[in-house]
C-alpha cells in the first residue's frame, strides 16, 4: 500500500539510515492502532535494502508476550550461523535464553552483551536495520534486550526502528531513544486514499466514512470494504478500535464454518505454525484442514501464508477474532491445542491452563514447574504469569497464596511496582499463614529503597524480622536486611537502630557472616565501626562467591570509614557481577567504589566509577541509587571546579531525593554545594551548605557519611570566621573518634585541631597530621600542606609556607582538584613564588566514559575485555579508541599507559 501523508517521518529515517551512527540509532513509532505504524517500518525495510543494509525483523505478539525471548529468536533466526563465534560466555548465555541449552539463570543484560556483539559483528559486513513491530506486546525479556542495545549503539552502524501503540508503556521507552508519533491524516489526504481505496462509494457513504475514520488510514480502508458500494452509509458510534474490529469480524461472519475454525485455533495460538493449526482444527471440527479451507481467508485479506506460517494481516485481526470468540469456544481451542503440543511441553501446559474452567491441583503444579524452569532461563516474566495461572488453579488456599507471594517477589525482581501491589491485593483475599502476611509486608516496600513504602519504616521492619526469627530466619534476616538499609535511607533515631542491632546479634550469626557485618554497619556505623572493621579485614569469602556478599562487605566498610577496604571488596565483588550480568547489584557496587574513591581523592577512578554507576542505576530503575549517584557527581564535578555542572547535578539529585527524605542524596548533594563555593572562594555560602551536614533536624544529616565532612566545614568556617559555631560539632565528633576507629574520622580529626587550634599549638598539630600514615588518603594529604602552608604565609613565615604550598599545588593537579591546585597558586604568589600552570591531562580532555575505557585499555584488557567489562560491544570500544587516541597525543597502548600512570 502506498504510503500517504507521512513524508516528514520517512524523512528521519531515511536520514537515519544514510548515517546509523547519528547520536540517536532507535526510533520508537507511537500511534493508534491503524494509523500506519506498520506501513512506515515496511517502507523503511524497502529503503533500508535500497541501500544495502540487512534488514531484521520481529514483533510482538500479544499471545506470546509471557514466553522469554519469543520476539529475540526472530530477530537473531538470520544470525544463527554468526552465534558460534561469540565468545563462549556469551554463546551460553545466548543458547541457554533461546532454549538450546541448559545452564544457570543468564541475566538479560548478560544476553543483552551477547546480542550486541552479533549484531555488531553482522554490522561490521552491511550496516543493520532492526525493525520491531507491536513493542507493546513483546515479552520482557526481548524488550530489555532490545532496550540495552538501543542505549549502546550510537557508535556501531545499527538501528533500531519500533512501532508501539500509544498508550502502551515499554521497556523500550527511554529518553536516550528518538520517538515519532504518528498523527491522523489530513482532510486532503484521507480523501485521496478513500479515492483510491473504494472510488464507487455514494457520496453520503464517501463523507460518513471520512468522518467515522478521523483520518485512520486503516479504517478508511476496512471500513469502506465493510461498507461495500452500495450498502446504507449507517456505522455505529463506536471507539475507532472497536469499529475496526467489527469490520474485521464482519468478514470473519461471511466465511465457512471450518475456515473460522481456524482462525480462532490461530488467534489464541502462541505460534503461527500451520501444521499445528491445522492438526488442532481437526481436533475441534473432526474434519481435516489444510490450505484450501484457510484460502477464504486469505482472499478476504484477514491473513497471509507465508511459507508454513499464517501471519494474520493487522493485530487488530487477531484481537477482534479473539474477543468475539464464546468462552465455550475459545475454552475448546485451547484444550485442542494442547492437545497437539506434546512436544513442547511449556506451551501445552499454558493452553491446558487456558482450557481449565475450574481449579485443578495437577495443572497448578505443573504451572509452577514451569515458572521455575522460566526463571532459569531468565524469564522472569513468565515466570509472574505461570505462578499467577497457578494461583487461580490452586484447589488449595495455602497453596494460592504461596504462588502468588513468590509471582510477587519475582515481580520485586522486574522493577514493577503496580504487578507487585496487585498480586499481594489478591493474596490477601484469602488466608494467610503469619510468615506470609510478613512477606506481603516486607514485599511492600521493596521499591525506592522502602522510602515510600512503611509508616514507621525501620521500626516495623525490625519488629517483623524479630516476630519472624523464629519460624524462618532466612525470611527475618532479608527483612532486617531492609530495615538497615532505611537506617541508611532515612534516620529512625537512635532506638531504631539500636533495635535493629539487637535483632541481628540475637539472631546470633557468626561474626564474619557477610549478612551481619552489613547490617551491623548500616543500622550502627559509628557504634559498631570498630567490630565491622577488624572483622571486614579478616574475611576471606569463598572462591566462586557470586558478588552479593562482597557488594555489602564494600558497602558496609565505606559506611565504617574503612574506604580503602571498600574499594578492595568492590573490585572483587565487581568481577564476578559482570560476568553474570547482574548489573543492578552492579550499579550499587560500583557506587560504593566511586563513593570511596572520591573521598580518598583518586579522582579519575571516580569519574569513571561515578558514570557507570549512574548510568547503571537508571538503566535498572533504581531511582534512589541513581539520585545519589547524581549528587556524587555533583561533587565530582565541585572538587573538579566545574561549577555549573555541579549545581545542575546537585538540583536533579535533590528534585529526586527531597520528596521522599533520602537522607544520603541530600549529604551528598549539600557537600557537592558546599565543595563548589569553598572552591569558588565563596565560604560563607560553603559554610553554609556543609553546617547542614551536622544537624540532626536537617534532611542532609545522615549519621555515617557526615564524619567525612568536618574538615571541608572547618575550613570554609576559618575562611569567613565562623570557628565559634564549628566548635560544638568538632567536639561531638571528638567524642565519636573515641568509640570509632573510622580512619577517615580520624585523619580529618587531625587536620581540624590544627587549623582551630592557637598560635603556639597549629605548628605542632600540623607537623602531627602530616606525619601521619595518609598514603591512602591523598585528598586529605593535600588539603593539610595547603592549610599549613596559608596559616604559615599568614604568620609572615613565607619561606616556610613555599614548601607546603608547592606540596599542596602539586598533588591537587595530580588529583585533579583544579581549584584547590589554584588556590595554592594565589598562595605561593602571595608568598613571593612564581608558579607555572598547572597542564591539562587525560581527566580533563576526555569523557567520564572514555576516560574508564582508556583506563581499562592502559591496564591491557584487550577491545574484547573491555567489552565484557563495561556491557559494549568490542567494535565500539575500538571506535572509543580511535577517537580518544588523538586526543592525547598517542598512538599506542603502551604510551597510552604512560599517560594513564600520571593520573594514579
């Protein structure tokens, strides 16, 4: 059909195909059913071949959107000679999600790297298009895939064009994707195509259809085949996709008995395999059917045959015969087509499912079977709806509300709020057992870290723990694990996390149990800093551990101020994270990394760490863990001295944070503040931002993070002399430093008591902090010579300053703390010191992104490596390289390290 009126949006893609490595390679086409979604993506295959790239396709099916990676397969059927030169993690997980394999759960985003590479890989012999139609009925798993590529492959020459209904929600919809929305035709162009279509229409039929169809291209056409030439002009007033399926239906009325057969067996079948329609259609009628009883069909265009397969000729097709369909009828297909699948034992059971018209013991069972074996395959929405069918087959109530509870924790899993709070609606409708009703209340608040979600948050969490300890500790202990992660979140005052406390030593773990540590760390982080540290240094987790444990040992030692140790449970969780794809335990991992790292002061790992972890937060709709990823951004950029940036990254952190009292974004997102105008010379307004830090009635106080801050707040407070109102908090922190070994504490501790201290106690205390072992913290290294060498200079002792002075500038140029390196430029000037410019390096010329690639590259993973490491594929890390080597004036990996060994 020839395709009018959309001349603007052929456009886009024609650009987009001429140059598929534009910034933005996906394309999401929304509208109303018939307005032309699917005729765009059929002109924009024909252009794509006109210009020699290989064209992919798939679409979601609505029968087959709870069958994992349905739409996938389609998608990789031209690419499977290519899969055997994937590497072999990727091959296994590829084949193990397809089905081909048996093997542990693949992650999707694991998947995800796997198709990235095959179609990069293809992309390297004729540039891809990839087109998928009906986004919204695709099933989670292919969605996500498509979703990760869609994010990374501004680099490779691919694109990805979907069609979606409007109003629809999917994976696919995304700020980082171009979305097209199709409108209604034009008066004039909707005339043109009715000419074209039906030119014998009356008149009075030609204007009502005009006006029945709004300018819907699909319905100007099946309306006026409805209508015919000569039949009365009347239509009901009806909704457009309603009107459409009664012209669909209409059709269906005039074909034989057996033909209509087939087309209901075909429209609730999850496949559109003849032979197995036709087989099923023989079950119900009794007689046999083939090719010339589907031939009405296809005459009156309801469906094509294509090969051994029936495609229906508008989704519209298939939800009208489906909707019009009796339940006797439809119950009778589906018993019938289960009747034909004993080969594919998944898909029979699901139509057994559909062909129960009563509870059935042994079809709920076998549907939780199933659940368990989509979730090895990653489908974890498959295995919602299997434990959902379950549920309503359950004969047994304890039974109902156990799968529906365990649909519900797999939903947790999937980042769905609305499936999780309507499955727990239903299990509360029945009985339930105490450890149940727990579940559905710990369930309950499983999103933005529990902000949103408990009245009394921790309090409730840690009394339901200890109701729970008895009769499932592995229940009480996940549950607790959530009330410490609101001590962190939020602040249940001090009983709360003393209660929490107790509840984890009654339960009495062992003392290097990973669980114990963790939560002893983020409900007590200055009470128990001493005991999680000491402990933390002696664990010596098992080999093949799968990264959980090391993700809360690297957290729970940045909240103790172990930060060195943070950064060493990071590394060794982040390895095993990667591999299996699990990128949302892999966002807060890494986070604690760049966390640590930016406090210690190696600012390059922290622009690298803080992009990855941020972009991962999203990517896996952790809203909380992304907004305190932001605001740690913010502070990068602060201490960097990129002002604006800082102050927009800081806004966004806190737009997020503020609504729900998330107490660590706001720490983060006021020291960003504070940073940038301390370094900006502005200290009463630094002073200002960092005071927030320390009060208790402040939404920025949070408990573990604020010891981290005191020597920026005593600095900016001797800058616009505010000491008086910094002692208090000095002195509370004093006596904190004597129940807490925190070494960060501890080092600001020393810097601080020299810089309040009086003329004839700061040399001494000075000379104190500096002879302390801070080899692992630089930052603070630094900000002492700078603090001694400007109390010097301001004591007329210059010469004596120069050397601290020219410490202090270069070790902040070596970390990259620009205005910091400035401001001890104006104070050896001042002194009577020229001072050369501090020189640009890597952090400064490149991305947050490139500079992790060249990071990565300088300590000799290979493009491949890299890849696997950061979820690229490895022909744009190669792109990555080839641009970045200009850049810094290299032309080889091991010049490349050179540079890269300057900024550690």
């Amino acid at each position: 059909m020839e395709l009018i009126g959309r001349d603007d949006q052929l456009d886009l893609l024609r650009r987009l195909l001429a140059e598929p490595r534009s910034h933005k390679d996906a394309v999401l086409v929304r509208g109303a059913p018939g307005i032309g979604k699917t005729a765009l993506l059929a002109e924009a295959a024909h252009l794509a071949e006109g210009l020699g790239h290989r064209v992919l396709r798939t679409s979601g099916v609505e029968a087959e959107s709870d069958i994992p990676y349905a739409g996938l397969q389609l998608v990789l059927r031209p690419l499977a000679a290519s899969a055997a030169e994937l590497s072999a993690p990727h091959r296994q997980a590829l084949d193990t999600a397809l089905g081909h394999a048996e093997a542990g759960v693949p992650d999707v985003f694991l998947v995800g790297l796997a198709v990235l590479n095959l179609l990069a890989d293809a992309a390297a012999l004729a540039p891809v298009l990839v087109l998928v139609d009906d986004v919204q009925w695709l099933d989670d798993a292919t969605a996500s895939v498509l979703a990760f590529v869609a994010r990374r492959i501004g680099t490779e020459p691919v694109v990805i064009v979907g069609a979606a209904r409007e109003g629809y929600r999917s994976r696919l919809d995304s700020d980082e994707l171009t979305s097209l929305t199709l409108g209604p035709l034009t008066d004039g162009q909707a005339r043109e195509l009715l000419a074209d279509r039906a030119p014998n229409l009356r008149p009075t039929a030609h204007r009502r259809l005009l006006a029945e169809a709004a300018g819907n291209p699909l319905a100007l056409t099946e309306l006026s085949r409805a209508l015919g030439a000569s039949a009365d002009p009347h239509l009901p007033q009806l909704p457009l996709t309603e009107r459409l399926e009664r012209a669909f239906t209409h059709r269906l009325e005039t074909l034989p008995d057996i033909t209509r057969s087939l087309l209901r067996i075909a429209s609730l079948h999850d496949s559109p395999s003849l032979p197995e329609i036709y087989r099923a259609t023989r079950q119900v009628t009794g007689v046999t059917a083939g090719n010339a009883e589907l031939d009405p069909a296809v005459r009156a265009r309801l469906v094509q045959v294509v090969g051994t397969e029936l495609r229906f000729g508008h989704p519209l097709m298939r939800s009208a015969i489906h909707q019009t369909m009796p339940t006797g009828v439809r119950h009778a297909a589906h018993a019938a087509l289960a009747a034909v699948l004993d080969e594919h034992p998944d898909r029979q059971l699901r139509h057994r499912a559909a062909a129960a018209e009563d509870p059935d013991e042994g079809v709920a069972a076998a549907l939780e079977d199933t659940a368990r074996r989509a979730a090895h395959r990653g489908g974890i929405a498959a295995a919602v709806t299997a434990l959902e069918q379950a549920a309503v087959l359950s004969e047994d109530a304890d039974r109902r509300a156990e799968r529906l509870l365990r649909a519900a924790d797999f939903a947790v899993e999937l980042g769905r709020p609305e499936t999780v709070t309507r499955l727990l609606d239903q299990a509360l409708t029945g009985p339930l057992s105490r450890r149940q009703h727990a579940t559905v209340v710990w369930l309950r608040g499983s999103f933005d870290e529990g902000l949103h979600s408990h009245a009394s948050g921790a309090n409730s969490l840690t009394a339901l723990a200890e109701e729970m300890a008895g009769e499932d500790r592995a229940l009480a202990l996940r549950i607790l694990w959530s009330a410490a992660q609101l001590c962190f979140w939020s602040d249940p005052g001090p009983e709360g996390r003393r209660a929490v406390l107790r509840a984890v030593e009654r339960m009495e773990l062992d003392e290097l149990d990973p669980w114990r540590l963790a939560i002893c760390a983020y409900a007590a982080p200055v009470e128990r800093g001493t005991f999680v540290l000491d402990r933390a240094r002696h664990i010596a987790l098992k080999e093949g551990d799968d990264g959980r444990a090391y993700r809360m040992l690297s957290t729970a030692s940045l909240l103790v101020g172990g930060f060195d140790l943070a950064r060493a449970f990071s590394a060794a969780g982040g390895a095993p994270l990667r591999a299996q794809g699990r990128l949302g335990l892999l966002a807060r991992t890494v986070g604690a990394d760049a966390w640590s790292a930016l406090v210690v002061g190696d600012l390059g790992a922290a622009i690298a760490a803080t992009e990855e972890s941020r972009r991962l937060a999203r990517e896996t709709s952790q809203t909380m863990m992304y907004a305190l990823m932001t605001a740690t951004a913010a502070k990068l950029a602060a201490l960097r001295g990129e002002v604006d940036a800082a102050l927009e990254l800081a806004e966004e952190a806190e737009g997020i944070g503020l609504p729900a009292g998330a107490r660590p974004v706001l720490a983060t997102a006021s020291m960003a503040r504070g940073l940038a105008a301390s370094g900006a010379g502005r200290f009463e307004e630094a002073f200002g931002h960092l005071r927030r830090l320390h009060d208790p009635a402040d939404h920025a106080f949070q408990v573990a993070l604020r010891l981290t801050a005191v020597g920026d707040l005593v600095d900016a407070a001797t800058h616009c002399a505010r000491l008086e109102a910094v002692l208090p908090i000095v002195s509370e922190l004093e006596e904190i430093a004597t129940v807490t070994s925190a070494p960060v504490l501890h080092a600001e501790l020393r810097l601080v008591r020299a810089l309040l201290a009086g003329d004839e106690e700061a040399d001494p205390l000075f000379a104190d902090a500096l002879s302390a072992d801070l080899g692992a913290w630089p930052l603070i290294r630094a900000r002492t010579h700078l603090a001694y060498g400007e109390w010097l200079r301001r004591r007329r002792r210059s010469v004596e300053s120069r050397d601290h002075l020219r410490a202090a500038r270069d070790m902040f140029d070596a970390l990259g703390a620009i205005p910091w390196g400035e401001r001890a430029r104006r104070e050896l000037r001042a002194s009577g010191e020229t001072s050369r410019r501090r020189a640009p390096d890597a952090r400064d010329q490149l991305t947050a992104h490139e500079l992790q690639i060249v990071q990565l590259a300088a300590d000799g993973l290979t493009n491949r490596e890299i890849g696997q490491r950061l979820y690229l594929s490895h022909r744009t890390v190669s792109s990555h390289l080839h641009r970045i080597f200009p850049k810094l004036g290299v032309v080889s990996r091991a010049e490349l390290r050179t540079v890269v060994s300057a900024l550690r």
